[in-house]
DNA sequence: TCATCAATTCGATAGTTATCGAAATGTCGA
DNA sequence: TCGACATTTCGATAACTATCGAATTGATGA
C-alpha cells in the first residue's frame, strides 16, 4: 500500500552520546573561562564572532583558539568560517543531550 | 486574619549554586572514574560503603578517598560515618540545582 | 590496653592543561 | 603578487591532578 509523502514536520533530533562526549562537555563546562564564553556565546542565537568574544574576555589569540577547539572538539560549539572571519554557534542540541544524559544516568 | 497551621507538604527546596560549584561539579563529572563511581551511588538509594564501592571498582584505598573527597566537596555526595564504615549518599537536589542552572545559563 | 581493620592523609611521580609569545597559515584587497 | 590582518599552530612553562604506597588516624573488639 502506498500513501503521498508529505513534508515531515521538522523533528528536533534527540542526540545520543558516547561515554566519551559526556567525559568531554563535562571537561569543557569545568573551565571558568570556557564556561563564561559559553554562556556569552548562547545569548547570541545567530552566532558570535571570534573576535567579539575576543573583545568580551581579555584573553590571548592563542588562549581563545585554544578554549574554542576544546569546545568544538566536546560538539558544544560550531564554527563556521566567512573569509577571513570565523563565527561560533552553540549547539543547543548536544546541550540538551548532555542534560539528559546526566538525567538518565545519575537521576 | 489568622489561618489554622497545616502540616506543610514537603517542599523540594531548590539549592541555588555559586559559580564555583558550578565549575566544581563539571569538574566532578569530567573524571571517568568519578561519572561512573556517581552512577554507580545513584543506583543506591539508601547510600553504598565505600568497601562495596571499592569492590566495584580496582582501584586504591587512596585513590577512593581522593575522588570521593572531590564528589563531596562538590557537592553531589554525602558521607555518613557508622563506626569503622563510611557510606556515601549522592545528594540528588544538588544535581538537580546544576541540571537548572545549565539550563538557565545555556539553554 | 592493644592488635586489627577501615579510611584518610602524606609524599612523590607521571600525565594533563591553561597560558601566552612567536611563527605559520590562510584570506582579502590593492 | 604582495602586504595586512584574523585565526591557528607551535613550543615552552607553570599549575594542576590522578595515581598509589607508606604512614597516620580513628574506632572496634578482645
């Protein structure tokens, strides 16, 4: 039997962890500084530019590469690139997995 | 105007947490050892000896009090001393207040 | 009191990480 | 192509932490 497609409604998709990423984000939100760009970073729903950040925190070049990869690297973050610019998102889905992670593992 | 006193329905106080327990829980839950030794606690009710968590887990006397000194210093454990024995009960209010606060801060 | 046992603290070591200056990479506009 | 600029990578250093054996503390029972 055949039926029409039709547009799905959007889903939000419910992310899965490894072990390890649950081991990463924790790593990542353990860091003050990581944890005030973070949180900066989620006022901003269409994403922040390095060097906005850079302004907000009193930070190295290389100090700030630093912190963002290991965001990145643990999903919370995404960078997206514009020429010679880079922007930053968060990921809220992988924030949301995490929470729900720690739910159902320790609540 | 005067009301009858009611016993109280027990009311969930809801902790709030300094930014520094913020950071020392993410730092509690970013050690391998430390997520699944709180697993494990949360899975227990009524608290676990610190023997049996031993038993669990192939690792030092010193290494256990090491880890489980920071889960109480964070926060998320509680140890009760019955003469020789020591038990550790997770303080689930404590994970709840961090759940919230990422979720105030991140979401 | 004393020997014993559970747990913690001490001391040392190996591995990790935050930090930043300097060098490198990559992109844009002239 | 070239110079300027944004970001990343490299290299080095200081601080932190996980680990464990040894010494210590504290409580029980004999």
């Amino acid at each position: 039997m055949h039926h029409a497609k039709i547009d799905p409604m959007p889903v939000a998709k419910q992310l899965a962890l490894t072990e390890e990423q649950v081991l990463l984000i924790g790593k990542a939100l353990a860091d003050p500084r990581r944890y005030e760009i973070l949180k900066r970073l989620s006022d901003h729903e269409r994403g922040m530019e390095c060097s906005s950040v850079r302004d907000c925190f009193d930070i190295s070049p290389a100090t700030l590469s630093h912190h963002m990869k290991e965001l990145e690297v643990a999903g919370l973050v995404q960078s997206v690139r514009k020429g010679k610019f880079v922007s930053y998102l968060v990921r809220r889905e992988m924030l949301d997995a995490y929470l729900r992670r720690l739910q159902a593992d320790l609540g």
